[in-house]
C-alpha cells in the first residue's frame, strides 16, 4: 500500500509557530521534502527531530518528485515542507502533489502558518471575499497583463513582494489602482521587527521612499468601489414619466434604460407589474 505525503505547514519566522501535529508528522515519516535542506534543519534541530532530508526545489521538481513518489509507491510515507509557511502557495510543491494524484498517493494537509492569510487577518480590509495574487511578474508584459487584470476587482487583494521590488510595485499599483486606495503593508510577521503599516498607496510609496524597505512583506490591498449605483427606483420613474406623457410602455423601458443603463427588462417588468 502506498504511503502518504503530508503537506506539512512550517513557521514563516517565529519558530514558535509549528502545530503540534506537523511536529508529530515530521517526527513519523520517512522523508522529508524541502527546500533548502539549511532552513529545514534549524527547524528539526529546534524540535531534536531527526529525518532523511529530500531536496525539492523549483529547479529540481520533476526528478525529485518522480523520486519521491517512487518511494511513496514504495510504502513509504513523506512530508514537504518549504522554506517557510503552507508548501504549495508562491513555494514548490503543485506538481508533486498532482503526481499524487494521477498515481493514486494519499494527499493529506497538515495546516499551519501562511504569510497571506495572516497579512488579510491583521489588515482590517475586508476579508470575506478575498484573492491571492502572489507576487507580480517582472516580465514587463506578463506584469501588465496582471494588473490590467485587477483594475476593477472588488474583493480585497494579497500580493507577495520582495523588499527591493517593492517600491516598483508600490508606484505600478498606484498608477492602476490610484493613490488614495487603502494599503495594508505587513512586514516580518511573527518576528523581531513585526510591524503592519495601514496608508495608502501614496502614503505607503511616501513611507518606503524614506524609511528603504528590510525584510519581507506581504501587501493587503483594498478591491476597487462599486461603480455608483443607478437606482432601479429612478429608472422606472422616468419610464413612468414618459408612459404619462403617452409613450407606451415598451417604448418608455427602452428609453429609460438607453438613459441610465438599467436593464430594459428589469424596467420594463416593474412597469407593467401592477397594470
Ligand atoms: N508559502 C509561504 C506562505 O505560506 O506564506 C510563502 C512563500 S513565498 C516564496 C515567500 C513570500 O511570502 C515572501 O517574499 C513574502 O512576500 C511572504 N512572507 C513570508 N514570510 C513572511 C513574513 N514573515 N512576513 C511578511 N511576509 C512574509
């Protein structure tokens, strides 16, 4: 019988923060996968755990993971971990996981600490509906298309940044979202230097133009205002005007929608609801 792999969540700085059952996963199985064998080993050391270390990284994925699923085959069971947080988000691990899949490996998530959800937990933007954008590219076209992509998104956005992008970043959405949008820059989290800034975007370029950017952060920005809204209520008072003045009814919705934008059916319906 195969064994499984554990997606297992390690801390994103404090190394406080590792559940007790990543630590009992960790401690059971074969391997571990991860990402830089150095990082890993300062956290197994914290916690005298003591396991066979699998290198998986980016640039290795495909054979290390074909390697890794042969052992799982095997009987054997395995843990990734990366170098921080939940394995898989901006971190090594989706295809290895989908070779799971196809071969038929028990997949199973020990949860834990993740940079974004933290960030949109701490910010005070609304969180009800929200999207994980990553990092932006720096390839200048596939970075453009990303952000003409969000111009009107309305749920709050997450994005990771590296310090000495930042300010780059900062300018782009700036430029495509405004200045005044809300901004909510996390930096360090779960350490020594933990601070969670909340500007806007000019505030935030004004800031780290000052004060150069150190360590990592992760930025929390306000979704785009809903475009103002045309009562319903309005449009169906014009149609009723109109139908007054001898329009027929048809004809009133469709002016009445050609005016506002509101749906000729929609007018239309409300008018004749009542006759
Ligand atoms: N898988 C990780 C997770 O679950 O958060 C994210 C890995 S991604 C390669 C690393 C990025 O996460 C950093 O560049 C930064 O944007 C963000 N990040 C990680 N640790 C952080 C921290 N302590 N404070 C703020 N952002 C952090």
């Amino acid at each position: 019988m195969a064994g499984t792999l554990y997606i297992t969540a390690t801390p994103i700085g404090n190394l406080g923060d590792v559940t007790l059952r990543a630590l009992e996963t960790l401690r059971s199985v074969g391997i571990i996968a991860c990402e830089d064998t150095r990082v890993t080993r300062k956290l197994l050391a914290r916690y005298d755990i003591r396991a066979e270390l699998v290198s998986y990284h980016e640039h290795n994925a495909r054979e290390s993971g074909e390697v890794i699923v042969s052992r799982l085959l095997a009987g054997e069971s395995a843990a990734l971990v990366s170098d921080a947080g939940t394995p898989v988000v901006s971190d090594p691990g989706e295809s290895l996981v989908a070779l799971c899949r196809e071969s038929g490996v028990p997949v199973c998530a020990i949860p834990g600490p993740c940079a974004a959800v933290s960030a949109l937990a701490l910010s005070g933007l609304p969180a009800g509906r929200f999207c994980f954008e990553g990092f932006l590219s720096m390839a200048k076209k596939s970075r453009r298309e990303h952000l003409e992509s969000l111009v009107s998104e309305r749920r709050t956005m997450v994005f990771y940044e590296a310090p000495h992008k930042l300010l780059a970043t900062l300018a782009d959405f700036a430029r495509v979202f405004g200045g005044e949008r809300r901004a909510v820059i996390c930096r360090e989290l779960t350490k020594l230097h933990e601070e969670t800034l909340c500007l806007t975007l000019d505030g935030a370029l004004a800031h780290f133009t000052e004060t150069p950017p150190r360590g990592e952060f992760t930025l929390v920005i306000d979704g785009a205002a809903p475009p103002p809204a045309v009562e319903t209520r309005d449009a169906l008072e014009l149609a009723r005007a109109a139908v007054a003045a001898g329009v027929s009814p048809r004809d009133a919705a469709r002016q009445a929608a050609q005016s506002t934008g509101v749906s000729r059916r929609e007018i239309y319906n409300q008018l004749t609801m009542n006759n």
